[in-house]
C-alpha cells in the first residue's frame, strides 16, 4: 500500500533534439554554491503545534537576515506537520505551492458509538466534491465553496477515536469535515488532532526539517563553512514543484523566458508526455535549473509534431535574467 493516497504516476519522456549544454554557464540545479542555493531555495518545515505560520516566518527571515521568505499554505498554531517555507526567488513559484493538493493524518473525535461498518460507509460519501462554509475564525470570506476530496484511507477505530488520512484539494478546512462526517452519522464530531504529511511534491520523506535544524544548519555554515547540513535543509526549488509535467528547453532560449517571452516549439529539446492545454508546466535547463512555470498552449504530441508556435506561456519566472548568454534580438535592435 503506497503510503500518500496521492502518489504520482510516473510520466513518460519525449525527445525532441539533442541534449547539449555549456558548462560555464547556470550550474547542475542539486550542486549550485550555497550563497546561489540560498536564492532558489525551499524548506520543508515540520511546523510544531503552538505557533502560527506567520510567527514561523518571523523568526526564519529574523534567522537568516532574509527579507523575502513567505509561507505556502496556512496552518493553524494547534496544527503540526509540512509548511513549505520558499526564500528568495523561490516565492515566485508561490502561486503554484499554494494549489497544490494536500494530506493530513487526522484524528477525529465522535460524540456518540458508531459501528465501524457505517463508519466507512459514511466515511466513503466525502470522496468527490464536498460544500463546505469557511469557520468563524478564518482569514476567508465565509462564503460557501466548493472543495474536492479525492481520497480517505480509515487507518483506525479505537472506541470514539477515529484514525484518517485524507487527500484534499487546496483550501478543505479538515475542522469542517470531520463536523460533517461527525452530522451524517448523526452523533457529532470534532477534530482533535491534525498533522500535515504532504504538500504538493513534499512529503515526511523528503528532507523534513525542524525549526532547530533551520538555525544550527544555517550557523555551521555561516560561522564554520560547513555546507552539509545546510544543503540538506535548504534543497532546491525544483524538489518542490516535481509534481508539475517538466518541459526541458535549449541553452540559448533561456534568457528570453527570463525576460517573460513564451517558449515557442523550436526551443524544446526534450518533454514529459500526458501535457494537455491549460496545464501548469515547469520549464527547465538541461542543468534540471528551473527556469519558469507557465501554461501549456500544446499538448504534449503537438508540441512534438510541430515546427513553429508558442508551447508554454510564462506565468512566473524564477531563474534571474543574464545567469545564461543572450541568444535574441530586442524589438528595437531588429529595426
């Protein structure tokens, strides 16, 4: 049984041209220097239950003597589990983080005994679409919405303690569901505890880091130069938006995506298959740098099959202009 109800499926790879680049420019995206590092960086937090995400962020752009650290997804001071903390250049794939789908281990409280049979059954009519109504106390309009559920494991019963780990989309208020499981089963409920074990590419697996491991890695290398523990704290940005369909593009187009321009077909070297019109696709160096995030104007077998047109429009661009060669011509040169 895979362990995260939302495992991604592997994808497979088109290739369109030739895989070549210079080494003297941009760097392997898991071996930048540090001080490039810390501007293309991610955190995978285990926030601990007490303070709240903003406090977090406080006291990690007070740590660091970084002003531009920003949080992707809100979790409540009682809530433990996955914060993803993005520094630098990082927040720009912000709006991407904070869609991401999402899984918690709950525990969820029943008022009344409930046979484990109409649990599940009742526990099952949640997958799907849900209404839910923002709680009193939330930085949201109390309108009602629609969230998805796409999956709840049962994971144990002990008397009127309730084990789930659910699949969610962006936005589901876990307090809200088990009240709506707890007023289906007729009994009421109420959530007891709460930890977040996936975020989008992030899980408990990978490079899960305390607020102590922040300072003491940090310190060791600021004060003694030792980079191993930093660098398995501050991992790459590109760990982080892995789940996105990849689209790999040639030295010399890199520079026009980082001034904004749209990846047009001839600069494709190589694709992930299974890319459909409106999808959110991350561009990257053949270094695995990634460069920007945009929006397919292709699928994956037309941007194969053609010779011309645009691929990927730009939406957020992440890698700073000049880190590879000009390669184009401005409008006002042409003339």
């Amino acid at each position: 049984m895979e362990k995260y109800l939302g495992s991604p499926k592997p994808r497979g790879l088109l290739v369109r041209g030739e895989s070549r680049t210079d080494p003297s420019y941009g760097f392997q995206y898991d071996q930048r220097p540090v001080d490039v590092l810390l501007k293309y960086s991610v955190i995978n937090l285990d926030k601990p239950v007490g303070p709240s995400s903003h406090e977090v962020v406080a006291w990690i752009r007070k740590i660091l003597g970084i002003e531009r650290v920003a949080h992707a997804g809100t979790l409540d001071p009682k809530v433990s589990g996955i914060l993803p903390i993005t520094l630098n250049n990082a927040i720009r794939v912000l709006p991407v983080l904070l869609r991401e789908d999402k899984e918690y281990v709950c525990v969820m409280r029943l008022h009344g005994d409930v046979d484990r049979e109409k649990l599940e059954r009742t526990v099952k009519m949640f997958v799907g679409p849900i209404y839910q109504r923002p709680p009193l106390r939330s930085a949201v309009k109390r309108s009602l919405r629609i969230r998805r559920i796409y999956g709840i494991r049962l994971l144990e019963v002990d008397g009127r303690n309730v084990l789930l780990q659910v699949w969610c989309e962006a936005g589901t208020y876990m307090r809200k569901l088990c009240h709506d499981i707890g007023e289906v089963l007729g009994v009421g409920a109420h959530m007891q505890e709460l930890r977040r074990i996936r975020s989008g590419s992030l899980t408990e697996e990978k490079n899960l880091a305390t607020l102590h491991d922040v300072v003491d890695s940090f310190i060791l290398w600021k004060e003694h130069g030792i980079e191993e523990y930093l660098r398995r704290v501050f991992i790459p940005v590109e760990e982080a938006v892995q789940h996105l369909p990849k689209v790999w593009v040639r030295d010399t187009a890199v520079d026009a995506l980082c001034h904004g321009a749209p990846l047009t077909v001839p600069g494709i070297v190589k694709l992930e298959d299974g890319i459909r019109v409106g999808d959110h696709v991350g561009i990257f160096t053949l270094k695995g740098e990634l460069v920007a995030i945009g929006t397919a104007s292709m699928t994956s077998s037309q941007m194969m099959s053609s010779r011309s047109g645009v691929a990927v429009e730009v939406d957020h661009v992440v890698m700073e202009p000049g880190t590879y060669p000009k390669a184009w011509k401005s409008s006002k040169a042409s003339q």
